[in-house]
C-alpha cells in the first residue's frame, strides 16, 4: 500500500517502491511526495537500478520470496557502498497476527540465507512485539 514508502519519501532523496503487483504500487503512488517511483518487479527480481539504493527496507515481506537466495543477490547488486537491507517479520511462533505460522521464517533462517549471499548482520532491535528487526550489510 505504499505505507512505508511515502514516510520515507518525506524524509529522504528519493525513495523506490516496489512491487509486482502494479494495482498496489498505482494505490502507493496517489498522494504520494514527487520523489517516490514505483518499480514493477518480477518475482525473481527487484528490477532496481546497479548501485542506487543506501538501504532496503522490508517489511512482513521474505517469507512471500521463492528464491531468496537468487534474490538476496540481485539486491546487493542494487545497494550502494555502505548500503544496509532492513528486514522485519513475525517470530516463528503462534501470534495474534501475521501469516500462518508455517509461511514465516525464524531469524536464524533469514540470518543464513543472507550470509550465504554475502551478508552480516550488524544489529537487531527486539522493541516489536511480534516481529524481529534485522539490519545486514555487505561483507
């Protein structure tokens, strides 16, 4: 729905919203600050320009991935030097909200697949109360 993007956008340069559903991304853009482009991915791909992005964001999202491993790839291709991936999901666990419990990924899984595709994790924040806040960047 754009939630995040259009906060961003009136704090930063420019922000990209992405997406593959091209309905979503027309509903992220109205109202939003001229500084937000909306990007029509592909499952298997971000389609976000070589070297432009200083951080991802992702929200409730990897676990909707196939091929993260393939995908975690295209996205340090996309990152700036210095250029961090946040991740927030829902714990592995029975929750009042979230997908069913066997769509979601537990941290140490998201932590493996990123470090296997180049990744440290530099810091976790624990203030949500159903999710977990992972930052990476590139080793």
């Amino acid at each position: 729905t754009g939630y995040f993007a259009r906060r961003f956008a009136s704090h930063v340069l420019k922000v990209y919203a992405v997406d593959i559903d091209e309905k979503l991304l027309r509903r992220a853009a109205e109202g939003a600050p001229s500084n937000l482009r909306t990007v029509v991915a592909t499952p298997d791909d971000p389609k976000l320009p070589e070297a432009s992005v200083d951080l991802i964001f992702f929200c409730n999202v990897l676990h909707h991935i196939e091929n993260r491993s393939s995908y975690y790839q295209k996205l340090a291709r996309a990152l700036k030097p210095g250029g961090r991936i946040v991740n927030i999901d829902f714990y592995r666990r029975p929750l009042p909200v979230g997908p069913p419990i066997d769509m979601k990924l537990t941290e140490d899984e998201v932590v493996a697949e990123f470090k296997a595709a180049g990744f440290t994790l530099t810091k976790t924040h624990s203030f949500l109360p159903y999710q977990y806040f992972q930052v990476f960047r590139r080793r």
